[in-house]
C-alpha cells in the first residue's frame, strides 16, 4: 500500500515551485496539477481558482516563515538584537529553499499581491504585528510599512531569490545595514 499524499500541499508545492521558475503566467492550473502530481480536476477540487491556489499558498508559506522566524524569539531584548534575529532567521528559512524566496519575488510584483497582503493582515501576520510595535516604530524612520519592508527584509528575499547566498558574517553586515537604513539616526 503506498503511503496517503496530502494533495493540497502538493499543489500548493507545485504551484510555488512553478512560479518560482517561470513566474505565474507559466503555472497554469494544469501546469500545477502535473507538478502535484494530481490530475488537473483534483486541483480544482482543493482550489476553487488558481487565485485562491495563490492566496493559500502564500498563507501557508507565510505562517512557516513566522514559525521558523519566531523561534526563540526573545521580546525582551533589546530592539536591534530583535531585528538581529528576526532578519538573520528569515534569511535562513528562506535561502533553505531559494524558491520560497522566487515565490515571494513574483508575488509581490503581481497583481494578486493587494489581496494576499490583505488576507495575511486578517489572518494576523505576527511577523507584521512585532515590527509594528510601538517600541521598534518609534525608532525607525517615517516611511509607509512597506518602505520599510522593501529595505530591510525584502533586500535579504531578492538577494536569496536571485541567488546570492551570505556567508555569516556578510548576513550580520546585512542586518546592519538595514537597521541604520530604516532607523532614525542617534
């Protein structure tokens, strides 16, 4: 007897590993269901549309990302050595499998990112609600979220994306450097 496969993950999986490569006009339904390893109506069993494929996709990838980030996670430190961690954690999760990064990538440059952000705020991003603290807000620089989003951890998604992997103290350098970008000056 072979072993149950969790088809919904498997087309999520695809559907990530699709875009990540050819970006989403490349992962067609169809596409996914062959990457899942699933017939193309057993996908549409799961996802209703590729755009709610999308949406769950990134929630999922999302929630493993404040799992892994969050671990450890010491909210009485001092704030740089909680950027420190929360930075150097989601580069590690991420450069993992460079295709998380890919995804994320993609998304963020597509049309369904408006409400995959959306539906990520009303799931509760508690990766969002730390860095939206009152605590670390008040130091950093008054630029939207996503301005600062874009310089600190979004320099660390493009670089793993397009390939370009961080030894440990280039990371810490990173981190640095992000901190001084978004923070008021002392």
């Amino acid at each position: 007897m072979s072993p149950t496969i969790d088809r919904p993950a498997a087309i999520r999986r695809g559907l990530r590993d699709l875009v990540a490569e050819r970006g989403f006009h490349g992962a067609s339904m169809g596409a996914v269901a062959k990457a899942a390893g699933v017939a193309t109506g057993t996908a549409y069993v799961h996802y209703e549309s590729k755009e709610e494929l999308v949406y769950a996709t990134y929630l999922e990838l999302k929630s493993e990302l404040s799992t892994a980030v969050l671990e450890d996670f010491d909210q009485s430190a001092e704030p740089y050595e909680r950027w420190h961690h929360l930075l150097t954690r989601s580069y590690d999760f991420l450069s993992e499998e460079p295709e998380r990064a890919r995804f994320l990538t993609q998304l963020e440059e597509s049309p369904y990112f408006e409400e995959a952000h959306s539906r990520l705020a009303a799931a509760g991003d508690r990766l969002a609600e730390i860095g939206k603290s009152e605590e670390l807000t008040e130091l950093l620089v008054p630029l939207p979220y996503e301005v600062i989003y874009t310089l600190s951890f979004g320099v660390a998604v493009r670089l793993i994306a397009a390939g370009v992997l961080l030894k440990p103290e280039e990371i810490d350098l990173l981190v640095g450097a992000t901190w001084r970008a978004v923070t008021k000056p002392q």
